[in-house]
C-alpha cells in the first residue's frame, strides 16, 4: 500500500484567469507528486505506517522514527496541504458563496469578511520565504485562527483542524506572477470553495 495522488478534482483550466491552467498542471502533476513519491519513499525501512492515513502520521509527528521525521514532515505535509489546496479552490460559482456556518463565525470573530481578508492576505505576504497562510480551527480553544506556517509544516502536527489554506511557496504563483506575489494573493480569493471550507468547519465542530 502506498500514499496516492489522486486527479485534481476540477480540469486545469478552471480556475483561470486567477491561477493558470500551466501553473495548475505544473503544481500538481509535478510538484505535488514529487511531495507524494518522496513521502512514500521516507517510509522504505518502515512500511508499517503505510497503513495509516496521513492526517494520523502528521497529528503526532513523534511517533515517527527520527531518522525519517524531518522527510515526513516535509514530505507528508506536502502531500496533505496539497490534497487539500485543490479542494478549497474551486472556478464554479455554486461553491464560492460565502454562506453558511463558517462564514458566520468568521464574521463574528473577525469582525466582518473584510477584515479577516486582511488578516489572511497579511499572513500569506509577511510569511518569509516558503510556506503557507491557514485558517484553521482550534478544537482546544473553540475558536478560529488565522496565521502562517514555514516550508510544509501543517496545522495538524499543532492540534489544529486546517480550513483554507493558501500555497505561498513560489511554485505556486511564480509561472503567471512573477514576483507580484501580492496580485496572486489577492487574485485567490474568487476562487475559495467556501462551500468546501464551510463543510470542514462543521466537521471540525464535531471533533
Ligand atoms: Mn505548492
């Protein structure tokens, strides 16, 4: 048994013109594979932790042998951040209304939709390098969180229960951007499936 990349649930084109059906194809069929082949590869001398799923490795890292835990983190975190990129973008317009659970507890916490744009548009552009910018629930806390991560590291291995995320590594914008990172920012949000991100919240509330 091996970790699997699964097709993009939407073709490459769809969420142009905001992300490009180049990048898409690049990100995906390339990068997020290389990030599953390597995770996969990291467990050659352990195969027993093929069986479980990669939200159970990455909530508790140190169960992972040392000598493998930076390439599972680095490589797990890939192929789950990935896994769930794609599915909280979405080009149909049905997915995109900001409605629902989520949005009235962001709204709340956030005092209104357009502040906490801010707040997550400032943690994906002050993040330093790699890595990526989160809204994720905290189940001890009760609350939502906004901020950003280095590298692949993923909320998960925090306690966390990840909600949307946004990919600033520079593969992820680079091909159609440049260096106007701050126009891929902000391109990004007509395209948050918040139908999706509202259905993780409910079932974060679960947890
Ligand atoms: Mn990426």
């Amino acid at each position: 048994m091996t970790f699997e990349l699964p097709k993009l649930p939407y073709k490459y084109d769809s969420l142009e013109p905001y992300i490009d059906e180049q990048t898409m194809k690049i990100h995906h069929d390339k990068h997020h594979q290389t990030y599953t082949d390597n995770f996969n590869k990291a467990f050659e001398k352990y195969p027993g932790f093929l069986k479980k799923s990669v939200e159970e490795i990455l909530i508790d890292l140190s169960k992972i042998p040392e000598e493998i835990r930076t390439a599972v983190k680095n490589n797990g975190g890939g192929y789950y951040n990935h896994l769930l990129f794609w599915q909280i973008l979405s080009g149909d317009k049905k997915n995109q209304k900001f409605e629902g659970k989520v949005a009235e507890a962001v709204e709340k916490q956030f005092d209104g939709f357009d502040n906490f744009k801010i707040l997550l548009s400032d943690a994906a552009m002050k993040r330093f390098g790699s890595g990526w910018a989160w809204l994720v629930y905290n189940p001890i806390l009760k609350k939502l969180e906004v901020y950003s991560t280095s590298n692949q590291d993923c909320p998960l291995s925090e306690g966390k229960i990840p909600l949307l995320l946004i990919d600033v590594w520079e593969h992820a914008f680079y091909l159609h951007y440049l260096n106007k990172k701050a126009d891929y920012v902000s391109a990004i949000w007509n395209v948050i499936n918040w139908k999706k991100v509202n259905e993780l919240y409910e079932k974060a509330l679960k947890s």
